[in-house]
C-alpha cells in the first residue's frame, strides 16, 4: 500500500519564471484551491447522510499508489465493492494482492460509514473473484471511534520526531488491527526496525532498477494541484511534502532527481525517526485474506490516526519477492508471507492525496 515519494528540486520553476505569476498559477494551479477540493472530499458524514457520502467514505481509504483500484455496485439493501482491474499494477503488484488489499481497506471505510449512518451490515468476501457484499438492513444509527479519523487519516511519507507512544497506545493499535485470518507484529525494538529498514533499502534498490517499475511509478504520479485535481488520483508531490510543478516539467525533473541514493536515503531517515513499524501476516494467500489484511491495516490506521500518530507504507520488503523470507524469519513468521509494512509515529500533516468523485466509482 505504498505511496512512492519524489526527490525533485524547484529549479524547474525558473523556467516559467517569465510567465509572472499569473501564468505559473495557470499552468500548475494553487495550493489553496486544491485544499478547498481536498476538504469538500473530506466532508463530515451525516446521521441522514445517503449512499453516496457513505461510498465518499469508503473511497477515502489506502491504497496502493493511490490507484483507487475498486468499482460499487448499490442495490437494495447491498453495495457491492468490485475489484476494476483496469487500475492494476502488474510490475510493483503482479498477483493484485495490493489490489485486493486496498478493496479490504475500502470495504472497512464503508461498514463503519454505513453504521454511523444507519445501515447497520455484515461484509462478505468471495475467495474466487474477490467482489465484497455489504449486505445492510435500516436501523439506528451507530457511531464507531474511528469514523471521525476516516476524512483525516492520510500516509504521512514523511521524517517523525521519534518520540514514542505510550505503551496503552500501543496496545489499542494490536487491538484495533485484530482479525481473523490475519496476524498483526508490531516491532518498536530498535534493533529489528533497523533490520525492517534495511530490507525496505535493498528492495527500493531492486525496484529503481527494473525498468518497468519506474515506468509505471512514473504513470501515477501528479505533480501539479491542477494535474492532481483533474486525474482525482494518483501520487501527487505535494502529499509528500515536496514541491509542485506544471506536468510537463515533472517527468524530467522525475528523471533527473528521483535516483536509488536520495531514495535510499530518505527511507533510512523516516524510518529511523519513527516510533515502530507494524507488519501484517495472513494465515493464507488468497485474495478474502489479502482483503481482511486491508481491513486490518485500515483499522490500524484509523486507530493511529485517533491517537495523533501518523502512519506510511514501506511495502519494499513485500513486494521484492526474494526479500519476503527474510522479513517473515525476522518477525518470527517463516513460512509465511508477510504481506503489509507500516510504519508510525509522530509528525507533521501533509497535503492531502486526491479522490475521484462517487460518480466515477460507481457501476
């Protein structure tokens, strides 16, 4: 569930020095228009909210390069939530497990809105094509602790402050990720973090030399608050607290900046500086254990949330393949395959990433 930083500089801006003001607002766009379109996404739901703001909810979940990889299907007293392979990732994601854990961590967005807006549900997941039912009845409404974290929650690519949470803290972060068929190891150990961090190194270091892993990055990335705004997806630079551009001087600024060093570099610091790093193990691989490991990790990161900790996927380990037995061994899981990498702590609020509009989501 990664959401890949950029290192660019700013040098790009003086080419459009010339244009004033004016035209570079044109071509990129402001921050402060694109903060008005983050919260209108972000509205609070409402008692009386309908289907549609609890499917807003439900798309404001993690997910994989912020793809938004799912379709919905609403009918009477059923919402469907549909894998759209179109929005697949076959070089970073080749099984679709990031895929179907994404759809995990949408499905538990939407039972928790639904229930706060009085429709009350069970969810079901299919083992063969991974579609999710949320099958809901007319009741009283029911509010969960972790629906106000829903429209704040955000993956904070970031440096923390390194300070670490109370120990009740993070006992209601094991408990809030709890689910079966999925096991939860949460390492606050410096000793195993740097272990973590040299895995999540080595794999960055593969995956910047596959061709075809940074062509689809590259795909998905959004360098503008316009282009950002306009696509309504995608790993836009702002969300990682670097600076913006017109599009067309991102993808060579991209080439330019973004190498395996400054990469490698930056993902020792955050890791250095966060408090712990959470690691999610299903007792199975198929795609209804990928979905409740989203379901998991959503939990976990509205819990975070919650307790004013932030939180950031570091999945190198995972999606290298050959790497997984070395993490698995190293969180006391040989034989298994872990299947996501969190880390959490303490730091800033970044831009928020952007969403397409419930229409565009349905079937």
């Amino acid at each position: 569930m990664k959401r890949r930083d950029m290192l660019i500089g700013a040098g790009g801006a003086v080419l459009l020095a010339g244009a004033g003001a004016a035209g570079w607002r044109s071509v990129v766009g402001s921050m402060s228009s694109y903060d008005d379109y983050a919260t209108r996404l972000r509205e609070l739901i409402r008692v009386d909210s309908d289907i549609a703001d609890v499917i807003r909810y439900a798309t404001l979940a993690a997910n994989s390069h912020n793809t938004q990889p799912w379709r919905f299907r609403v009918e009477q007293g059923v919402v469907d939530i549909l894998p759209d392979l179109s929005r697949a990732t076959p070089a970073v994601d080749p099984d679709d497990h990031h895929l179907f854990v994404s759809l995990g961590c949408a499905a538990e967005n939407l039972l928790i809105a639904a229930t706060a807006s009085g429709r009350p549900g069970e969810l079901e997941a299919d083992a063969g094509d991974g579609r999710i039912r949320y099958s809901f009845i007319a009741a009283t409404a029911r509010s969960n602790p972790l629906l106000a974290a829903i429209p704040t929650r955000q993956s904070t690519r970031a440096v923390y402050d390194g300070r670490s949470p109370p120990a009740a803290d993070i006992e209601t972060l094991r408990q809030a990720a709890e689910t079966p068929g999925v096991r939860v190891v949460l390492l606050t150990d410096r000793a195993r973090m740097n272990k973590v961090r040299d895995l999540v190194v080595a794999g960055n270091d593969a995956q910047m030399a596959d061709a075809a892993f940074m062509a689809e990055l590259k795909q998905w990335l959004r360098f503008s608050p316009n282009g950002a705004m306009a696509s309504g997806d995608g790993l836009f630079s702002a969300a990682s607290g670097n600076p913006v551009l017109p599009e067309f001087l991102g993808g060579p600024a991209f080439d330019l900046f973004f190498t395996a060093a400054s990469e490698n570099d930056k993902y020792a610091r955050q890791i250095d500086s966060s408090a712990g790093i959470a690691i999610f193990v299903a007792e199975r691989e198929d795609k209804a254990h990928w979905i409740a490991v989203g379901r998991a990790c959503q939990r976990f990161a509205l819990a975070a949330t919650a307790l004013g900790l932030k939180h950031a996927f570091v999945n190198q380990p995972v999606e290298v393949a050959h790497l997984r037995p070395e993490l698995a061994a190293l969180i006391g899981e040989g034989g298994s395959r872990p299947d996501i990498v969190m880390r959490f702590g303490y730091g800033p609020t970044l831009a928020f990433s952007p969403r397409r509009p419930v229409g565009s989501v349905l079937a």
